[in-house]
C-alpha cells in the first residue's frame, strides 16, 4: 500500500508547494522595511521589521488602515446576516408552500445565478445615486443583499431535510406559519444557513467593483478598495511617499483572518456541497 | 419628470443625516453664519500642509480635502458624479490633457465671471492657453512637466560618449552604450501615451485641435504629420534594434531598472528630480540633466509631458468660493509653494515662483549638485500652444495600445500612428464630431 | 442521483407525457402546502430585493442601451444601434475571442487538476493528505484583489522571486509581463486562486457516492486508477459540470484580475476583457449608454453560454 500512495503524496507535496509559497512570500515580505523589500532575497528573511511596519500601517493617512478593516469587517458582517436571512425565509417558502408564481419564480432563481454581478453595479449606482445612498455604508451593503444562489440552496436543503410530516404536525397542534419556521425548520437546516452566511461573508469581504464604484471617502473603503489606492499611489509617486511594504502587510492582516476561519469552518463548505446544491 | 414624486420622498426618507450616520455627511456647504467650506479632490503629495496653509489664511472660506485616488482612479469618480448629477466635489485637479474632456462634459464653470481672468498674466502662457478658451477659463493651473534629458553622466564620461543634442546623436549613443555594456540601453519605450505625446509636441507636431467655444462639434486630428512620424520612426528602431529596452514606466521594476544602470537615459519632465530623488538610491549623484535632443541641430523645440490644475465643477454649491479656492490654494501662496517645490517637488507654472533664484539656484544631490531647474524654467517659457482632443483618454490609450502592440511584434512600427488616426477618427465620427486634418 | 433533480428539472415537463395528472398532484402535494399568503410573505422580502437590486438596474441598464451619447451631439434615442456597434466593435470582439481562448485552456486545466486532487484525496486519508486539503483551499479566503496584487509582486522582477530563476542557469529573465506571457500569467492567478475551492467541492461529491458502487469493482481487482475513471468519475459528472458552469461564468467577466494587473502591465489594453471594456467605456470614456449595451450583451451571452451547457448536459444524462 505505501509504494501505491507515493505517487499521490509527490502530487500533493508539488500541489502544497504552489499553494503555499505566494502565502508565505507575502509572510515573509511583510517582515521587510521598503528597501529590503526591493532588495534583499524574495523568499528569504532580511532584517526583522514586522512590527515597525505594522505600526507605520495603523499610522498612515490617520490611521485609515484601521478604519478599512472595520469597515470591511462591517459591510461583510452586515450583508451576509442580511442575505442569509433573506434566502432562509424565502428557500423555506419556495420549498414548501404553493403559491401563484412559484414555478416562475424558481426558473428564474437559476437565471439570476448567471447575472454577472458587475453588469448590475453601474445602473445600481445611478439609482442609488437619486435616492442619496452613494457615497454610504448602505451603498455597499444593500446590493449584497441579493444572494439568489444562497435562496436556492436552502431551497434544496429543505426539500431533503425538512420533513412535511412535521411541519403538518406542527400546524395540527395550532403553532404559527413563523413559530414553525422558526423553532422547528431553522434549527433543522442550520448547516444549510451558515453555508449561505459563510459564501455570502467572503462575497462582500472579497468584493472590489462594487464598493470601487459606490464609494469616494477613503474613510468608508474596504479593505480591497484601500490597499489598491496605496498601491497605485506607491507606484506613482515613488519619490515621495514609501508604500509598498504598507501595501504588503495590509495584505497580510487582510487575508489572515479568513485563511483562519476557511481552515477552521471548512466542513461547512464541505456539508454545504454535500447537502445537494452543488451534487 | 415623471416619477419625481415618489423618488422624492424616497430621497427624504432616506436621506435625513441622523439615519446615515455613519456616512460622510453635509459637504461642501456653508453654514449659515460660518466659514464657507469648498470641498476639493486632489492627490498632490504633502497636499494636507498645503490645504492647512490655506485653511490659516482664510477665515471665511475653508477648505475640506479628500484623497479619492490617482489621476484615472479619480477621473472615474468623476465622471460618474457628473452623469448621476451629484456627488462631485466644488474644486477637483485635473491634468491638462483632460480640461477639454471636462469641458465637453459639461462639468466645469467658467471661472472668468469669477474674476479669474485677472490671474492671465501670473501663469506660464502655454498652461493658461490649455487651461482657458478664449475668455472663458477651466482651469487654473498649478504644475507642469517641462521635458529634459536625464542622463548618466558617470556612465557616458566613462566611455566618452558625448552628451546627445540632436536625436541623430541620440541613435549613434545608443549604439555605443550598446557595445560599451551589452546589458545597458539608452532608455526605455515607456508606452505612456502621456510621454509619447509630450516627445511629440517637441517634434514639432501638433496632432490635436479643439475649441469649444469656436466649434463644438468639429475637432482636428492629424497624428501622420511627418512630424509625428519621426519620433515613432526613431524610436521604433531603436527598440527593433535592442538598442531601446521596452519596459513601461513607473513600476517598481522600471524604478529599479533606472537605478541599476541598465537605462543610461530618460527624456523625462521638470517634476522628475522629485520623483528620482526619493526612489533611486544607488545611482543618485550619478545623473546629471541636459536640454533634449533636438531634431534639427541648433532648434530649440521643446515638449511638455504631465500637469495639473484646479478646476471648479458645475456641482460647486458656491462658485465664487469654489474659484478663490482654485486660485489661491496655490498661486500666490509662498506657504503654499514652499510645501510644492520642497516637498512635493512640483514644477510650477507661477511665473514668478519658477524665476525665483531659491527655485533656479537650488543645487540638487542628485544630480551632483547640478542646478537643473537652470535647464527646465527655460523649456517651459519656451512651450507654445498645443491643444489636446476632447476624448484625450481615448487617444492615449489608443497609443499606448497601439505601441504595446508594436513592441510585442504584432504590428510594424510604422502602422502605429496610421492605426491610431483611423481608430480615432472613427471614434471621434462615432462621437458625432466633424473631423478634419 | 434523484438529488440532482432540482438542478436540472426546475420545469414540469419532466414527467413522461403518458402519466395521469392526478398522479403527479398527488406526489406534489406530499411535498408542498397549499397556504398561499404565509408561502408568498416568506418570499416577499427576498423578492423585493431581488426587484430593487436585481430586476430594476436590469432594466435600467436596458433602457440606457436603448440610447446613445455622443460627445459631440448629447443623448438620443437610438434603438438596437449600441448592440449594432458592440457586435461588430473590433476592440470588443478581441477581447472576448481573447476571454474565450483564456477560457479554453485555463478552465480544463484548473478542473483536471481539482479532479485530480480531489480523486487523491478520495482514496487517501493520511495526515498530509489533509494537510494539502487544508492548504489547497487557502487561496480561496484571499480576495481577488490581494491576490492580484501578490501575484504582480511575486510575478516583478524586483520583488518576486521567480522572474531571476532563468538568469542561474545562464538564461534570460523572465518577463511575466510582456504581451506574450500575460495571459498565461493571468491564469496562473485564477488557478492558484480556484483551484482548491474546485476540489473540495468535487471531493465532497466524492464523498457523498455510495461506497457499494465500486465495491464489486474492488473486488473484480479493478486499480484504484481504474476505480476512479470507471466509476467515481461518472458518478459525480453533475457536480463536475456545475463546477465547470460557474467556472465559465466567471470566466466571461474575467475583470478584477486583469484591472489589477494592468498596474503592473500598463499594455492590458483598455478592451483586454469584455467587462474591463465595458468598465473602461463608462469610467475612462463617459459612455454610460455604450457601457450598459456592453454588459447586457455580454450578460446575455453568459446566459446562453451558461444556458446551452445545462441543456447539453441535460440531454446527456437523460440519454445516458
């Protein structure tokens, strides 16, 4: 058996190789002070200056840095509990009530997945521009809302996992269309919602066209949005002001929390496929 | 227009400051009683002490400056405020090569009714030409880009090549860097629509001709002019020879390209002691600055290439203000200027501040002590008039675009202006515009 | 696989047209409640997001296309004319013939090797298979921006490691910018990025087939090889081509990747991808109009695209 796995073990040794280097340049770039970054060995450590740059990130611009993270922190946070509501509520309803427009609706679902998200942000924004929401939290926040995959992935969960009998039950003993929902057929599809909650987070944390066109005060970037304005001001005014190793450690702190969180939430994602959207 | 109604009370439902708290609110208006605030778009280095310096002088008018990004970035939030109709601030920077794209967009006010006029005589001739039309004025303008030759003088002193002054001795040095160091190149072909544009104004070609206020709708292009042609003949050679390296400008990479003596050249403008000084370490004091080579031995042609300016938006909630701010956020401000040329290391187009010995007689370390603002002022007194299109961004892109595509071997050097022309002509067609040559 | 059904059976017409109607509202009925208004008020708020953020700016990006603007002349209503012009747009058709051949060799690539994996991972259960499993799904928690950017660095002669290597062997470095290698370079980033995330879900898929499928096969003395072409393969085609869908979905609106790098690569030209195209038209030249008309086409073609591979496998399966 050993001799028939080595193969497969070379494989996944090169596979962890590709995957990993790019991480742990940006691990050990983010330890360098700008003219080391430029200098010294790629992959290799020069003089220790992690913290010196970490200071300097929180201090740039006012402490913007900080700001970017809360904010990211928030729109994510915001949209995905927002979102996964939405599509719990309206997953249950398409799974297990009858009602005019249905079908309609679920062969739309399926079209809505392949809208490609960045057709909608520009006549978004025009519309959100008339009603004064440009330029706000809610800007970001309110378009990340609409999660048709996420709809239609409980859709499925609970077409599989919810049993009717119990629901009829339920509403023999007189309890409300919502006490139903909510103490029996929730904790029932609960993997199903921290799936959507989880592909719903990375969505808004990872999104870049969206709050690039909503937002023009620095102060209500995201993340994504912040470190790209430093790197293009590091690029163009090279002379005056030294980025690039500002633009590397915020990398490193913006990625750091997700890859901790992918690593330890992992069997979601995993039970999320299984749980037939994805089979 | 139909629909208001419901939009509007949307608008006040939604709209009411207490409920976005967390979003920027208020703006650029004034305050019953209170200073009036102007809020400004730029992204000038060091441009906060500049904005305080303002703010201290002033005490009914203050100044609120926001950073939204870097030239195209900030362009972008633009012109998407002024096609939403609001959002854009009272004063924004832009280049000169945008002003028409500006004017044509309705974006801008005529800052003359405001007094602006009186400045006409304050500025370089050739910025105000680009920045005004006729009476009317766009813009004020605030830095530019006189172009010079930045060498290595170690490098050519060493092999006793001579200092180029015409461009055929350009293409004889690039040869002889070629056999003195096989590694080494003269320069390299940034495809920066920006500097291509600024070699061709000092060849002599003039490509690009509009005016507003004479025709809307009629604009000249005329990018085959001999003139236009031989820059793109010499350099496509250079490059097809090897003699020319091909890496853009303003990466890291080509940051340090420069400083590792692989470029023993760049044509490059009055804002680049700045911009040199603080990135090339290795090969500072090494450089020195010439006036360019000349395509005719004993001319005296010269080009721009960059700058920027203070324009005053059709948004400004107060244009009168918003105008005091373009014209004084620098202009005579000795404060103001000090932070420019000593910190931001901006050219200024003040006539009076760039013929000021602390400006002309400032020895820099990296160039050895050389008084290169000696070569610069003279090149910008000595700019004419060069009008750019009113779709600019287009045109750059289509030479940038063009030229990538000559370097990479996918097109022959000499199609590039010929491609370029029929591109934008029938953009410009496309545009509604009546082009002629 | 009857899970599968709601995928590829979101319409009625499933049934062979022989069976009694009554059979089939009966077999409904067992799954669904007929209470009209609570079914309709548990969609309603989802609905009307999809109204305002979804059905709305669609419509509105319509109705912009419908008209046109020119510098010169202002707006004016001009029918199918944008879509005319998009069609036949030189610039615009070269960059989605250039997403196109991205497609056609990044896609398969980056499937066959998550396939690969994930069939490894299927047979394998030592530590350092999970170890890989770990790690391989890293690069999905980083945003496409950051990725981006890493990459550009990664991928600079000054900063990375990798453009020098040629130069230890005597050779030229390597310019992962030029107009050659970029779009190789390009789908170096989107497979480093999606490649792991692509395994698991096919891994899961594997996970969920019946052991008692090939356990006749194990003992006929079939290889493992053998096991996972024959067997394993066919069994999770429905998740492999669901992969391979939103795969190309996302292909068609390659942007975020190539906008990055043109800071690196300023000759990613203004129409380098179609959504970059249609980015550059509205921010860069104003044309709103233009722009919508754009996206809505290209939107449309995703959707035949999308619409014609669910089709097509439909057949397929139904056939097979």
């Amino acid at each position: 058996m050993k001799v028939k796995t080595r193969l497969p073990h070379l494989l996944m040794g090169v596979g962890i190789l590709y995957f990993l280097v790019p991480l742990l340049w940006v691990v050990i770039a983010a330890t360098k002070s700008q003219p080391d970054l430029l200098d010294s060995p790629a992959l290799w450590f020069a003089e220790f200056n992690l913290f010196e740059n970490i200071g300097q990130l929180f201090r740039e611009d006012g402490g913007v840095y900080g700001k970017w993270l809360l904010n990211t922190a928030l729109y994510s946070g915001l949209s995905a509990l927002g979102a996964t509501a939405l599509a719990a509520a309206a997953g249950y309803g398409l799974a297990r009530f009858q009602f005019l427009g249905k079908r309609l609706f679920e062969t739309a679902l399926l079209g809505m997945i392949m809208v490609p998200a960045t057709a909608l942000v520009l006549p978004t924004y025009l519309i959100l521009a008339e009603v004064e929401l440009v330029d706000t939290m809610w800007a970001v926040i309110l378009p990340s809302l609409l999660s048709p995959f996420g709809a239609y992935l409980v859709r499925v969960y609970v077409d599989e996992s919810v049993p009717v009998e119990l629901i009829d039950a339920a509403r023999i003993d007189r309890a409300g269309e919502l006490r139903i929902f909510w103490q029996i057929v929730v904790p029932m599809m609960r993997p199903a919602i921290v799936t959507v909650f989880l592909f719903t987070l990375v969505a808004t944390w990872n999104n870049y066209f969206l709050p690039l066109v909503m937002l023009s005060d620095a102060e209500l970037y995201p993340l994504t949005v912040g470190l790209t304005t430093w790197f293009n001001t590091a690029q163009q005014e090279a002379g005056t002001r030294m980025l690039f190793n500002l633009v590397v450690t915020g990398s490193l702190l913006a990625i750091v929390p997700l890859v901790v969180a992918f690593v330890l939430l992992q069997r979601f994602w995993r039970s999320g496929a299984s749980a037939g959207a994805l089979k | 227009m139909p629909g208001t109604t419901w939009l509007a009370k949307l608008r006040a439902g939604l709209a009411a400051c207490g409920l976005l708290a967390v979003a920027a609110c208020g703006g650029a208006t004034s305050d019953d009683g209170g200073p009036v605030k102007v809020s400004v778009w730029a992204w000038y280095p060091e441009f906060k002490g500049v904005v305080e310096a303002f703010n201290a002088s002033h005490k009914d008018i203050q100044v609120e400056w926001t950073n939204v990004g870097t030239g195209p970035d900030q362009y972008a939030k633009l012109k998407t405020a002024f096609t939403a109709g609001k959002g854009a601030p009272d004063v924004a920077m832009v280049e000169f090569q945008q002003i028409p794209t500006f004017i044509i967009l309705d974006a801008l006010v005529d800052m003359g009714p405001h007094g602006a006029n009186e400045d006409k005589d304050l500025y370089a001739e050739w910025a105000w030409s680009q920045a005004t039309d006729g009476e009317k004025v766009y813009a004020i303008p605030v830095d530019g880009g006189p172009m010079a030759l930045m060498y290595r003088k170690d490098l050519f002193d060493q092999h006793a090549i001579p200092v180029p002054t015409t461009w055929a001795e350009y293409a004889d040095a690039a040869a002889k860097i070629k056999a003195a160091d096989p590694e080494g190149h003269i320069a390299s072909f940034g495809s920066d629509g920006g500097w291509i544009n600024g070699l061709m104004w000092q060849s002599g070609c003039r490509p690009y001709g509009y005016s507003q206020a004479t025709a809307k709708d009629q604009v000249k292009i005329n990018l085959t002019a001999p003139e236009c042609k031989r820059v793109f003949d010499l350099y496509g050679d250079l490059v097809e020879k090897g003699l020319m390296a091909k890496d853009p400008f303003f990466t890291a990479d080509a940051t340090a390209a420069l400083d590792s003596g692989k470029y023993w050249t760049w044509a490059a403008a009055g804002w680049t002691p700045g911009y040199v000084a603080g990135s090339l370490k290795n090969t500072a004091g090494k450089w020195a600055v010439a006036p360019m080579p000349q395509w005719t031995a004993g001319a005296d042609e010269q080009g721009d290439w960059g700058g920027s300016t203070f324009t005053v938006t059709k948004q400004a909630k107060n244009p009168a203000a918003a105008t005091t701010v373009a014209r004084e956020l620098f202009g005579k401000s000795k404060a103001a200027w000090d932070i420019g040329l000593n910190k931001a290391f901006l050219y200024p187009l003040v006539k009076d501040v760039a013929a000021d010995p602390a400006f002309t007689g400032k020895a820099y370390e990296f160039f050895n002590g050389q008084k290169v603002n000696e070569i610069f002022v003279p090149v910008s007194e000595k700019l004419g008039e060069f009008q750019y299109t009113p779709f600019q961004d287009f045109v750059f892109g289509e030479l940038n675009d063009r030229s990538a595509e000559a370097m990479s071997g996918s097109r022959s050097w000499d199609s590039v202006l010929e491609e370029t022309q029929k591109n934008v002509v029938a953009y410009a067609e496309q545009q509604g515009f009546k082009v002629s040559k | 696989m009857t899970r599968s059904a709601p995928i590829t059976a979101p319409a009625p017409a499933d049934s062979p047209p022989g069976r009694p109607a009554e059979s089939r509202s009966r077999r409904r009925s067992r799954r669904v409640t007929a209470h009209p208004v609570a079914g309709a008020l548990f969609v309603l708020p989802f609905f009307l997001v999809v109204v305002a953020f979804l059905i709305v700016p669609l419509g509105y990006a319509f109705w912009l296309s419908l008209s046109s603007k020119s510098l010169a002349t202002g707006v004016k209503f001009s029918g199918l004319d944008n879509y005319v012009r998009a069609f036949t747009d030189p610039l615009l058709l070269d960059g989605l013939l250039r997403v196109v051949l991205f497609g056609l060799v990044q896609i398969p690539i980056m499937l066959g090797i998550a396939l690969a994996g994930a069939l490894v991972l299927d047979a394998v259960t030592t530590k350092f298979a999970l170890a890989f499993r770990l790690i391989a799904f890293m690069p999905y928690a980083v945003p496409a921006v950051v990725g981006a950017l890493m990459w550009g660095f990664l991928y600079s002669r000054t900063f990375g490691p990798f453009a020098d290597l040629p130069t230890l062997v005597g050779g030229e470095p390597i310019d992962f910018f030029s107009v050659s290698l970029l779009l190789l370079s390009l789908g170096n980033i989107v497979t480093w990025a999606w490649t792991g995330y692509n395994m698991i879900i096919l891994y899961s898929a594997l996970q969920g087939v019946p052991r008692e499928m090939y356990e006749a096969a194990v003992i006929d003395g079939a290889t493992p090889v053998q096991i996972a072409l024959r067997v394993k393969v066919p069994a999770i085609k429905q998740a492999i081509s669901l992969a391979a869908i939103f795969t190309v979905i996302g292909t068609m609106q390659f942007f975020t990747e190539p906008a990055i790098m043109a800071r690196f690569a300023p000759q990613i030209s203004a129409g380098y991808t179609p959504n970059l195209y249609a980015y550059n038209q509205a921010f860069a030249y104003s044309d709103f109009h233009y722009s919508a008309a754009v996206s809505f086409a290209l939107g449309f073609l995703v959707f035949v695209v999308a619409y014609l591979f669910v089709f097509v496998n439909r057949r397929r399966g139904a056939r097979a």
